[in-house]
C-alpha cells in the first residue's frame, strides 16, 4: 500500500504530461496557465480562513467543552459510552489539529494501544474537519448560503462516531 | 448558520475565559490566530500553484474530458442535477481518488477546482447546490484507505501493530459515507 502511495503521484503527473505531449499541446505553457490560478485561490480563501481559526481558537482553548463533558458524565455512564473519547469525537468536525492533540494525549495517557486509543483512532481516522472543509470550499467560491450542508455533515460525522462504538468492539 | 456559529463560539470561549480570569489566553488567542490562518494558507498555497497547473495540463490535452466521460454513468447516481460528462464529473472522482490514496494535499486543489466548476452551473452564485453539499458530504466523512496521519502519530508512540486501525476505519468511513449520502438526499428533498 505503501509503495502504491508512493508510486501514485509520479505516475499521475507523468501520464498527464505525457498525454498533453502527445496532443501536441504546448505543457509548459499550459502549467503556467494552470499554476497562476492558485494566487486568486489563496486570497479568496483567506478571510474565511481567518475568521473560523478565530473563532475555533477562541473556542476550543476556552476550556468550555471539558467543562460541559463533566456535567455529563453520570448520562454517559448510564449508556456504557466511555467519557474519555468524547472530547475527540466533538472535536474533531471542528480542528484537526486539536483533535490530533487530544489523540496524542490519549496515546500518552492510556497507551498508545489501550481499547480507548484504538477507539478514539478509528474516530479521527474514519471523518474528517467538516467546519474547516465547508469554510474552504464554500469560502473559497464565494457561497454565502450554505444551507443544509452542516447539519448533512455534522449528523454523518455523528454516525460516524456511533458506528465506532458499534464496530471496533469486533475487532479489538 | 455559519453567522450563529460563529457568535457562539466566541461569545461563549470569550465570556468563559475571563470568568475563569484567563484573559491572557485569550488576548493571545484572538492576536495569533491572523498567524496561524497564514502558516496554513503558506503550507496549502505551493501545492496548490503545483496541482492546478498540473490539472490545467489534463484539461486542455481533453483528458479530463476523457476521465469525465468515463466516470458519469457511476457518478450520474449520486449526482443527477450535474450534465453527462461535464468537467466537474472528472475532477470530483479525481478529488475522490487522491483521498482515497492518503494524498490529502492532492485532494484539496482537485476540491477546489470541482467546487468551481460545480459554481458554474449555479443559478444562484452566492447559494450552495445540492450538488456542491452531495460533494462536500463526500469529503466530510474522510473517506480514506490510509489514514496516514493516524498512523504516524501511532508510530510516534511505538505501537506494536500501528496499521491495526486500517481495516476497522475503512469500514466506518464507508458505512459513514453511505449513511451521509442518505442524510444528504433526505435534506435535499426536504429543503426545497
């Protein structure tokens, strides 16, 4: 699998080239033409950008969400859901990277290969950063109006977490 | 909604910060955060500049056109209102494909460049589609065969068998996935 990562790139990038080559198309000048779009990209994207780090940051180092999973704890006992993965499994549509951090405190807690690791792993790993993926897209091309595209990602990253909770026990 | 978010997450942080007289933190957080956005777009831009030239080669050759032709009748199902072997079909599967390979940075231009090209054929410039949701739903569930960054932070900490996680998160992201794209096509009915 590995190798085929490695291997995906060069081969893609070749088969492009050679391709366009063959079309008689002028590459280079054709790469350029390509290439030039990614300034305009990058400035449209910055100000959303900018705004949701902002609020996220401001968010998510306040210390809040701990405090809300403690007023929780005795709700969660009662369905035999460990308290433990919840900060990362309400994290994670939100930051990346400090959901990241929060594995990485897992791993240093209880093992990189306790249940709960392994549990908060498959989380991180199965979804992705649905706020930062809608502000990038959706901010980059000017879409004001996101309707229901939240609320979609979010509940798909709900399940997500459900459907963890109901297959790693076969595995582990 | 974006809006209410995000008043909520910082009159909440905020207000939560200074009871708990952790002003500081937040000064420093609401200063650095201009920084931190531009370490990101820093670390996005190259490859960007890199992906979009190297797609602008394969949409000029005719071979994204090619890719596109070949993948509508798959992609056709899970997105209807898009025109038979329209651009955007190409760029979509090879957004889908860099991801599945673990090529995350690949994915973001090949993303972006199919959001544009779904913008396109938007009536309503500033309103997403359903398309455009039908495809960010697609990204949102993370669909992966390697969660790379996942398992190098597990050999980081000396797992005995770090890709133990693979076969259990493919599963998840791919029954998520289905699960998404049912939530995704109930929404859309709903919110016509």
């Amino acid at each position: 699998m590995k190798l085929l990562s490695n291997l995906f790139i060069p081969v893609l990038v070749l088969t492009i080239i050679i391709y366009g080559a063959k079309k008689k198309l002028n590459v280079y000048d054709s790469f350029l033409e390509g290439a030039k779009e990614g300034l305009p990209m990058v400035v449209n994207m910055f100000p959303p950008l900018l705004a949701m780090i902002l609020g996220i940051n401001i968010f998510t180092n306040s210390g809040l969400v701990n405090e809300m999973f403690q007023f929780l704890k005795p709700l969660f006992y009662m369905i035999n859901v460990p308290l433990e993965i919840l900060p990362i499994a309400v994290m994670r549509p939100l930051s990346g990277s400090f959901g990241l951090a929060l594995l990485n405190d897992l791993y240093t807690l209880y093992g990189v290969d306790n249940y709960l690791s392994i549990l908060a792993s498959i989380i991180q790993g199965s979804s992705d950063t649905t706020l930062y993926i809608i502000t990038l897209y959706f901010g980059t091309i000017g879409i004001q109006k996101i309707r229901y595209a939240l609320w979609a990602g979010l509940l798909a990253d709900l399940f997500t977490v459900i459907l963890s909770l109901i297959i790693v026990p076969l595995f582990f | 909604m974006i809006n209410k978010l995000w008043i909520f997450f910082i009159i909440s942080g905020s207000i939560f910060l200074i009871i708990n007289g952790k002003a500081d933190v937040l000064n420093s957080q609401i200063l650095s955060s201009g920084k931190t956005t531009l370490d990101l777009i820093m670390q996005i831009f190259p490859l960007l500049a890199l992906w979009l030239g190297i797609m602008n080669i394969a949409k000029e050759s005719g071979l994204l056109d090619k890719i596109s032709k070949f993948i509508s009748p798959l992609l056709s199902k899970i997105f209807p209102e898009i025109p038979k072997g329209h651009e955007s079909l190409g760029l979509i599967s090879s957004n889908i494909i860099a991801n599945l390979f673990g090529l995350g940075n690949a994915a973001t231009p090949f993303g972006l460049k199919a959001m544009e090209s779904l913008q396109k054929l938007n009536p309503k410039k500033n309103e997403a589609t359903r398309s455009m949701i039908t495809f960010l739903v697609i990204n949102t569930c993370g669909v992966t065969l390697v969660p790379t960054t996942i398992i190098s932070l597990r050999m980081m900490h000396d797992s005995t068998d770090p890709t133990s996680i693979v076969m259990p998160c493919v599963i998840v992201t791919f029954l998520s996935l289905i699960i998404g794209l049912i939530i995704d096509r109930i929404f859309s009915r709903r919110y016509k």
